[in-house]
C-alpha cells in the first residue's frame, strides 16, 4: 500500500485493564504462549462478575494530590491513560505540541448518587404511580452539586489542566457508539488536513452498583460465574473498569518528528440503525468492505462483542464469512466490556499486536482458532449493546 502524507497513524497508546497498566503487560498478553490468565471480582457485586481495576499509582501521571482526589475514579483512569498515551508517543513534555493537540473524548454521564437510585428503587416496589414518585426524589434528594463534580466533559477538562493539552475538545456521548464517533472524528479530522495530531479514547469505571444496575435493568449482565465471551449463554455482558487513549498523528507529522510508528488506521466507520431482519449484518457487511484483500492467515480480528448471546453469534457469523481463515478474538472475554472506551481499547491492542507482529493466543479456547501467522494488519469491531456497530482495519508499516 502507498503510503501518503495525510495517512492518519498510532504513535501513543495508553492503556489500563485489569490485566495490568501500560502497554507492556499488554504486549506480553497478546504475545502469550497460552490464554490470557482471567481476573476477575466475583464477590463485590454478586451475583455480577466485574473485572477490577489493577493496582494504581495514580501520582505516575497525576502528580498533585488535589487534583486526585477532585476526581471521580472514571476520571482519574481516563487523565492516567491519557498521560501514558502521550508519554508514549513523546509528547509528555512538550508544551507547543500538546498546546495545539486536539482532544477527542468518549465518555458516559459520571458516577450516580447511589443512596437516591436506592431509596427510589425501594419506594417504587411499594408505591404504583412511579412516574411521579421518580419526579417527586429527583426534585427532593439530588444535590445539585453533583452534577457540576459529574459532566462529561470533565474527562477532557482534567486532561487539559493536568497534561496541558489545550486544542480544541470534543467530547462525546452515547455508549459504545460515543467511542466510535470519537475515533471517527480524530480520524477524518486528520485525514483531510484539519488536524496534524490528536488525543483521543476513554474510560469506564465498572465497580459501581450504578452501572450494574443499568445493565440487569434490561437483563443483559452476566450471573454468578465467569464464562468465556463466547460460550455466555445468559446476559452476556461482564463489565470492566479500563482506560484507552491513543495519539493519533498525520504520517508527515509523526515523520517530521521521528516519532515510533505502531500501525497506520487505513479505515474507520461507524453507523446505527434497526437490527431487525438481517440488518445489522448488511451493515456489518458493508463496514467491513474496507477489509476485503487482507490476508486471512495474518489478520487478526479484535472483536469488541459485548458477549451478549444473539449479537455475538450473528457478528462471529458476519466476521468468519467475510474473512474465512482469520482469528477472531473477543478482547472483552479478558478485560471486560468498557462501553464508551470499547472501541479505543480494541484499537489498542489491535495496534499493539500489529507493532509486535504478534501471534495472539486464543481468548476462548472452545470458539476461537490458533493464528497461523504472525499479525499483519487488524479488524476491530464494535457492536453496541443496543445500538451501533463500528469498525476500523489497522496496517503494518513496514
């Protein structure tokens, strides 16, 4: 493939899951001899698995205490990621370069006042018009200071005071799909010339009764034990507390400055829509077109499933029709769904893996083959757990 100018590469990745801090835990993970070791919390939440967060030394990348403790843990472990991103592409220190970076982040609606999402859930098993019961706490027992401490945008607002990166900022929400837009966005800001380099990914703190709630409300969380991603045959969803930003450059950019290339993104797309009647393959279908021609013997396929029964089946049939031969691996089976910061987390370890010519062990030993060749290029898939579905192909340099 040519390699022009405007081509939009990796050269930072920062990652946090509960399989350790920072890409090198990661890169031995996805250059393992046999599959990745399961770590996972099954009594803090039971009957919900969630995958903890490892031990952090939040002063590596947040050094002023104050600026800690002011933070939601979903913030502090996206600003830490974001640190090690730009620690990793060289960019940590220098104040011109992060002054003009573009930030573009995913993000959900910060952490809840557990006590009122209790005290609600209790009234309401006693009382029949709920409507106004919920009308009636929320205008009574939320401090409305809660919500200036919990806006989206915080993420992006820390990052900036506490790495100085102070281009412009997006922030996105939505789920799943907020991770995809956010990449997209990063992506064709470069590509047409708009942006020479950008911050961009999220975060998601799994441990919290909030979260777990929201799944079991629409009866989508796993029970009791782990199962592989593949092998769920109830819920489907196991969560995790994670962290992914990466730097993304324009290849003059990241040449100009030397900087290491991991991987060049060669396409990127995300779309909605109903999922009735074989839609969400044809949609599938089509975001995977870019990928048409790569060999399947060295791609590998970071599926972000959420694990979720029927999506998973139709998205592995979609995946092993359009590129019979390739390893599909579901990531979230080892470090757990991270909705807003799936997308940037499969895109982590695609790049990673790519960097590393990687032959990534099996996730799931029942469902998913050995790779025949070291990795070449990378398919990352999103499927949102409602809505969305994404898809982005990674190539090697050299």
């Amino acid at each position: 493939m040519s390699k022009a100018q405007n081509d939009v590469v990796i050269t930072g990745v920062g990652i946090v899951t509960c399989q350790g801090v920072g890409k090198e835990p990661h890169v031995a993970l996805l250059n393992a001899e046999g599959a990745p070791q399961t770590i996972v919390e099954l009594d803090k939440f039971r009957p919900y698995p969630v995958h903890p967060l490892p031990e952090i030394d939040w002063s590596q990348q947040i050094a002023k205490r104050g600026d800690q403790r002011q933070m939601e843990n979903w913030q502090r472990i996206g600003v830490f990621a974001a640190g090690l991103a730009l620690d990793d592409a060289g960019f940590k220190d220098n104040a011109d370069a992060c002054g003009t970076m573009d930030m573009i982040v995913a993000a959900g609606g910060g952490e809840r006042d557990i006590n009122v999402d209790t005290l609600i859930v209790d009234e309401g098993l006693k009382r029949n018009d709920r409507e106004a019961l919920l009308n009636e706490k929320l205008t009574t027992e939320l401090r409305p200071t809660l919500f200036l401490a919990q806006l989206s945008n915080l993420l992006a607002g820390n990052i900036s005071i506490v790495h100085k990166v102070t281009g412009s900022s997006r922030t996105f929400m939505g789920e799943e799909s907020a991770g995809i837009s956010a990449v997209e966005t990063a992506f064709h800001r470069i590509r047409s010339g708009e942006s020479t380099h950008a911050l961009v990914g999220g975060a998601y703190s799994a441990e919290r009764l909030d979260m777990v709630l929201l799944f079991e409300a629409i009866n989508v969380y796993c029970r009791d034990e782990w199962q592989p991603l593949w092998s769920r045959d109830h819920g489907g969803v196991i969560s995790g507390s994670l962290g992914a930003f990466l730097v993304l450059e324009s290849r003059a950019h990241a040449e100009a400055r030397g900087a290491r290339i991991y991987a060049s993104i060669t396409s990127i797309e995300g779309d909605r829509g109903n999922r009735n009647a074989g839609n969400l393959e044809k949609r599938l279908e089509r975001l995977l077109e870019n990928a048409s021609g790569l060999s399947p013997e060295s791609t590998a396929i970071f599926s972000g499933s959420t694990g979720i029964p029927d999506l998973a089946t139709r998205e592995r049939s979609v995946l092993e029709r359009h590129l019979p031969g390739a390893a599909v691996r579901g990531f979230g089976g080892i470090t757990g769904h991270g909705l807003e910061a799936h997308f940037t987390l499969g895109l982590a370890l695609g790049a990673l893996a790519v960097d590393s010519k990687a032959k990534v062990p099996v996730f799931d030993p029942s469902h998913e083959k050995p790779m025949a060749a070291a990795t070449k290029a990378a398919i990352v898939t999103t499927v949102g757990h409602q809505r969305g579905e994404g898809v982005a192909v990674l190539s090697a340099e050299a």
